[in-house]
C-alpha cells in the first residue's frame, strides 16, 4: 500500500507500507492529545514529529507539533481506557498520518526480530 505523508519541510510525500502490526492492546498507557481541532488516542510510545524533532505524548502539552494542515500547539492530554491500537512501518521517513499528527512508524530493524 502507499500512504501519504508529510517530508521535513511540510510537503506531501508518497511511501510504501512494509510492514502491518495486528490491531491489539497494548501495555503501556493510552493517552488523548488535542492540538487546536485535532485529536487522537495513542500510546505513551507513540512518537509525534515536532518542530525539534520527535517527542513522546507525556513532552507535548505546549510544544509545536507537525500535522497534515501545518503546524499546530497541543492544547492538553487526558489519559483514557485502553482500546485497539496498530502500527506500522513505511520506506523513507518511517512517518504516517494520524488522525492529522504526523506519528513515527514502527522500528522496521525491531520488527526483523519479531
């Protein structure tokens, strides 16, 4: 599959998926984060592109984060009940979109030894 996501100076960019996590629960903790009016439900691992870089959930409230419609600050993050969650990997920068953020996709070395 091809996905589209967002290079280092804000342009659209097309990659390859290589690599699908099964839909499943995870053990760490699950979080929402706002930015404006985005809003999505993630891990604690989950990394968001940032301004300086990529930043896990619990270092966003205040920072300035990449999404599909430029840069936004997030607002705050609540914790929230456990759901499904997935992950994947893709050629190039190894980013995708969610739900608007630009997200970190999974270590494709990592997922070798899987």
């Amino acid at each position: 599959d091809i996905i589209v996501t967002k290079d280092d100076y804000g342009n659209d960019v097309e990659e390859t998926v290589v690599w699908v996590q099964e839909p499943k629960i995870s053990g760490d903790y699950y979080l929402e984060i706002f930015a404006d009016e985005l809003c999505v439900t993630t891990t604690s691992t989950q990394e968001f592109k940032t301004a300086y870089g990529f930043k896990f959930p619990e270092k966003l409230v205040g920072e300035v984060v990449v999404t599909d419609r430029g840069y936004k600050v997030v607002d705050a993050l609540h914790p929230i009940d456990k759901e499904l969650v997935y992950d994947f990997a893709t050629t190039g920068s190894n980013t995708y979109i969610a739900n608007g953020f630009v997200v970190k996709g999974a270590n494709y070395g990592d997922i070798h030894s899987l």
